[in-house]
C-alpha cells in the first residue's frame, strides 16, 4: 500500500519527513507540548516539523480515512470563510508499519500558537469565576459565527476548542470538525439541537473538574453550562431579530448599531422602516459578520490580533488622537504615529528570554491595565514605559498562557 499525502502544497514537504510508519501512540511527544493538546476521543500528538525548538507545531490525529477527508474538507472551507478554527495541512492515507500492518489515517492540523485547552486554563491556582464565565461567553460567541455560516457542529464542547487571551475575555477556535457540516441554512431546531449537545457537553466536562478537585470553589457546572445557552440566545438575538426602537429617539439607530459593533460585528446591511399606523421604528439586521473591530485595527495598522484586543488598542488610537492638535491629520497618519510612538516601542520591550510567553497585543492590553494599577497605587500617572518595564520584571516572567513555552533567564 502506498503512501498518499493529500494536502496544502507548501505545507506537504514539512509533514512528509515524520514518520508514518510508526503507530502515532508510540511517537516521542516534546513535555512542553504535551498539556498543550489537551484530552480527544483519538490518539492525538503535537510535535514540531524538524528538531529546532522554534519550529512550526502540528497537531496529528489518527482516525478512519472518512472521517479524516471529511473533516479536512470542513477546516478548508471554514478556514475560507475566515470562521475561527485550526487550519487543516493534510490528510494521511496509506500508512504502514515495518511489518507491512496497516495503520489508521491521519489528519495534521496546524497548532493555534498563544492558545490552551480549557483544562490546563481552569486548572490553575488563580483561576476565578470570571474567567469560567468568560470562557462560556466565548464558546457561545463561537457557536454563534459558525451558525452564521451555516456549519452545524455536532459536537460542541470544550474539549473541541481552543482558548486563546483575547484581553480581559478569551477567543474560541473550533478544533474538532469531525461531526460538523455545513447546510445551505440552519434551521432553529438545528441550532437548538447543536445547544443542548453544548449543554449537556460542557456541563459533563466542568462536572469532571468538580470531582477532580480542581474546579473554582462553588461554580455550580449546570449553571455554568446554561451560562453558555444564556449568552448565545443574547447574541443571537441581537444579530437577528428585529428591535422595536423609539422613532422619538434621533440617536436610536446609531446606538443599535454600535450594539452590534460592541459585539464585533460588522454591519453589511440592515432594513429601517416606520409603522405609520403604530409609529414604531424597526431596525432589522440583515447581514452580519464577525470581526469588526479586527478589521477596522487591521485597515488602520495592519496589525493581526483577537477582536477584544483590537477593541483596546483603537481606543488607545483614539486617545492618541484626541491629543493631536487641531486641525487633525487624516485618520491613516494618526494610526501610523501611533503604531511608532506608542504601540511599538512597548512591544519591542520584551526581552528575548521572555518572547513567547505572551502574544504582543496582548502584552500592550496587560501594560495598559498594569499602568492604570501602578497609578492608582501611587496616586499619579506613572507612564506606559515604565508600567511595561514593571510588568516585564513583576508579570511576565510567570505567564504560561503561550504556544511556545520559554524560559526565564536570571
């Protein structure tokens, strides 16, 4: 039996070197990657291209050859749709072993660098309710864009995503599609079926912390669970259906709008029409999409982060332009002064033995909040650098949130 690697043609030449022939349970997994990789229903490893410690990691599965195509198909049209999941590299068909045995497929994902599994996250010592009602918040959000697209997952859970820092919240990433698919328009039975596999998914597994001891004290997992449905039929709301405004109101529809904005969505289209017979005014969302604050930080920047990250760095941006004199320069040299004297020589601050440990707009966001700690304390403004050289020294140095685990150096 041959060897067949299907996949993204750049990508195929760093996948072809790892070696096949060999059970993927029996493969050397780096312990720095391990916790990375969380718990799956296959055997799964995370290793690196090559030997170099700073290589690109990939994310191996073994299954069935269906699955694994039909999978594959679903991460490359999520990815194209821009939906927030791991980018799929290629499918393994053909394996054998040295003794001619056939082995399972294999499908290679790339690893979402800066990203976690919720049980390494909720596991630690600091963790808070908050952050377990974050993490819900940003589950719902996801399941909220993948029913936007038409993607019916099947199997949400937290097993199946991903969480990355995305400033005082978390993002979710889809890291499972095997039970996925996507319809030409999902149905409300549809979405609510997908809802009570979360429910019932997500309670099981903040169940399991419970018992394991490791669980925020007195988090009830039902309530958490029905936090997550709670929060999806917000959004969902929100994005769908028709609000009744005040037509009195001249600012109504500029501020369901900016609604929809904090939520990061774009507005593409929406429909306003008043009732002449009930003088009620109806604003109906047309068409959505996700990353709004994303896209405006990226026209502006062209810096790449999550969407809450982007949220804070524009309203650093707006206030570095509220103190530029008048008459203001045009928006794009204002972004590019602020990328230069503010955004960057913060970032660059970070020493090499701690690059890693932390994604840079994030590190800005933290600054940020540190700066506003440090002034409170001392009862004045204590200044963006020195607030980063405090964080480097007194923060930094215990982050583990990263995709790349780096060492602290004395």
């Amino acid at each position: 039996m041959a060897l067949r690697i299907t996949g993204l043609g750049e990508e195929i030449a760093a996948v072809t070197g790892l070696p096949w022939h060999i059970n993927l349970e029996e493969w050397p997994e780096d312990p720095a990657l391990t916790e990375k990789r969380g718990i799956s229903r296959h055997i799964v490893r995370l290793v690196r291209s090559t030997d170099d410690p700073d290589a690109e990691v990939y994310a191996v599965k073994e299954t069935v050859s269906e699955f694994a195509n039909r999978e594959y198909k679903a991460l490359r049209e999520l990815a194209h749709l821009g939906a927030p999941s791991v980018q799929p590299i290629a499918v393994i068909e053909g394996r054998t072993d040295e003794a001619s045995e056939e082995l399972p497929c294999a499908l290679v994902t790339r690893f979402l660098p800066y990203s976690l599994p919720y049980r390494v996250l909720l596991s630690g010592k600091d963790v808070t309710a908050n952050d377990i009602t974050m993490m819900a918040n940003a589950l719902a959000l996801l399941l909220v864009q993948l029913h936007l697209l038409g993607f019916w997952w099947g199997d949400c859970s937290l097993s199946n995503t991903l969480f990355r820092r995305d400033a005082e919240a978390f993002a979710a990433y889809l890291v499972d599609a095997e039970t996925g698919e996507f319809q030409k328009t999902l149905s409300d039975g549809q979405r609510e079926h997908d809802l009570e596999i979360a429910h019932f998914n997500v309670a099981a597994e903040l169940e399991d912390l419970a018992l394991s001891g490791v669980l925020y004290p007195g988090m009830d997992p039902i309530r958490a669970s029905e936090a997550v449905i709670k929060r999806y039929h917000r959004i969902w709301k929100a994005l769908k259906e028709r609000q009744v405004l005040d037509p009195k109101d001249r600012h109504a529809v500029e501020r369901a709008m900016r609604q929809l904005h904090d939520l990061g969505f774009a507005v593409d289209e929406v429909s306003v029409s008043l009732d002449g017979e009930s003088q009620k005014l109806y604003f109906q969302p047309k068409l959505v999409a996700p990353g709004y604050h994303r896209n405006r930080l990226r026209e502006l920047t062209g810096l790449e982060t999550e969407a809450l990250q982007a949220k804070r760095l524009l309203a650093s941006l707006d206030r570095f332009r509220g103190r530029e004199e008048s008459p203001k320069p045009p928006m794009q040299d204002s972004a590019r002064r602020w990328l230069n004297e503010t955004y960057m020589p913060i970032v660059v601050m970070i020493p090499d033995n701690l690059k890693g440990r932390i994604e840079e707009a994030q590190f800005f966001h933290e600054v940020l909040e540190h700066r506003w700690y440090l002034s409170e304390r001392e009862g004045h403004d204590v200044g963006l650098t020195f607030a980063a050289q405090s964080y480097i020294e007194d923060v930094l140095p215990f982050r583990r949130d990263s995709g790349v685990e780096a060492e602290a150096q004395a």
